[in-house]
C-alpha cells in the first residue's frame, strides 16, 4: 500500500467511527456504502482490512535500524508515541536484538511525519 493511501486510511477509520458514534450506526453505514463507490479499491480495502483486523490505524511497523544513535532512536519513539523512557528503551532494544515491532503514534502526527522522523534517527520501516 503506498504511503499516501496508509494516510488516508488512517484517517478514514477515524473519521467513520466518529460519524458512527455522532449519528448512528445506519447513518455510518449509509455513509461508508456512498464512500465505497467513489474510492479506489486500494482505499476501500485498506480501511476494511484495518477495521477487521482491528490493528490500529496509527501505527507504523519498524522493522531494523542502521547506525549506533541509540538515545535519538529511543527520543524519536517518545516524541511521535507519547511512550515513557522505559518503554521506549525496551522498544529500542527490541529492534537491536532483531525483533521488529508496530508503534502506535500519536493523533497529532501524520503518518508521513512520523516515519520522517523515525527513519532521520536511523530505523528501517
């Protein structure tokens, strides 16, 4: 999925479930049915595929890291993530010992600007 379609499905999800809670569940589904002829099936499924799997829709997967910056690696998690130091230390350390992992970032942030900053500190996304 390209990055600009994982943006837009992390805030579709949101989006569709604030329309659920606010008006009913008939009104968000109306509206997702109206949503689905009007966007591209790449779209359409990413957010589909998310709701199910109920992974959440901010979140990016970091998968190694190159470079020896551990202590900008482990401010670049508590910026984007809101984690305290000790859970990000361990998050760091968990990619150190080959164990990639899923980090959920706040909504404040875009999905393009976390990866940014995550990637200038050294991670491999």
């Amino acid at each position: 999925m390209s990055e600009n379609i994982e943006e837009i499905v992390d805030t579709g999800i949101p989006f569709l479930n604030a329309i659920t809670t606010h008006y009913g569940t008939e009104t968000g589904f109306a509206l997702w049915t109206k949503l689905c002829e009007s966007m591209p099936t790449e779209v359409r499924d990413g957010i589909f595929l998310a709701m199910l799997s109920g992974q959440s829709p901010r979140t990016v997967r970091v998968k190694g890291y190159s470079g020896n910056n551990k202590i900008e690696r482990i401010k670049a998690i508590r910026t984007v993530s809101g984690l305290g130091l000790k859970e990000a230390k361990d998050l760091d350390d968990n990619i150190v010992n080959g164990q990639a992992f899923n980090l959920t970032y706040k909504p404040e942030y875009s999905r393009r600007s976390v990866c940014d900053t995550l990637k200038m500190t050294g991670y491999v996304l």
